[in-house]
C-alpha cells in the first residue's frame, strides 16, 4: 500500500491485513530518496524488507526517476549488507562533527554543564519546560 502526498510516500507492506514493514521516500529532482525503513521481527522471515524494497523501487521506476537512493548505511552494518543484495552504486559519504561554537559568549547560549550537575529527576522534569523555549 502507498500513501502519498505530493513528494512524499510511506510505503507499507501488509502480511494478513497486519503491517509488516515500512519505509518513507521523499522525491526530490530526478530521485527517490530512501531515509527510513524497517520491518518488525515477526514478519522477517517473510523477507518484507525484500517486498518493500521492490516496491519502492517499482515506485522510482513509475515516476520516471533516474535514481532511488537507498540511504546512507555504515559499511559492514547489517543495513549495508542487505542494500548490497540489491547491487546498489556505493557513494562514500563524509562525516563531520562540530564542536560548537566558541565564539560565543558564555551567557549566549544554555551550557550543557549546569545540566549535568542536575540530579536527574530534576533534569527531567525542567528540560521539557525550558526547551520549549530554544529554537534550535
């Protein structure tokens, strides 16, 4: 089954009127992009994750795009190793990671420190009303 919403889809494959699997596509230019998928437990010996995949690609293929893209996958993970049954095109992808911003003055931003020093019941209760006031 596919729901769709303009450039967006949620594919879903049913076992016995139960959904099996799912995964969203987003199409963007001439591609349909494959962030999120996944199938539950129950129904993996039933190889959904293999429906789903066709039928996503089937998708990509009735819209005329040049390219569905699998999404991104650490080498060797199991995720890696099932897109690789499909003999996809690997494209390596850089990583990056940011340190934050030490430019800024100390009273700019909310230090992650005092947070820490929190008991953690406390933490909990006041992070949900104080972030409800950080636009990130």
């Amino acid at each position: 089954m596919l729901f769709r919403s303009g450039r967006a889809f949620i594919c879903v494959v049913y076992h016995r009127g139960m959904p099996a699997a799912a995964g969203f596509v987003f199409r963007f230019k001439n591609r349909l992009v494959n962030p999120w998928a996944s199938s539950l437990r129950e129904f993996r010996s039933l190889n959904t994750n293999m429906l789903l995949y066709w039928q996503m690609i089937r998708l990509a293929c009735s819209l005329n795009l040049d390219i569905f893209d699998m999404g991104r996958s650490s080498k060797g993970a199991p995720t890696f190793r099932f897109k690789q049954q499909w003999g996809p095109k690997q494209t390596p992808l850089s990583w990056y990671t940011w340190a934050g911003d030490r430019t800024r003055p100390p009273g700019e931003t909310l230090s992650i420190t005092p947070w820490q020093r929190l008991p953690l019941w406390s933490a909990n209760l006041a992070g949900p009303l104080v972030r409800k006031h950080i636009s990130l």
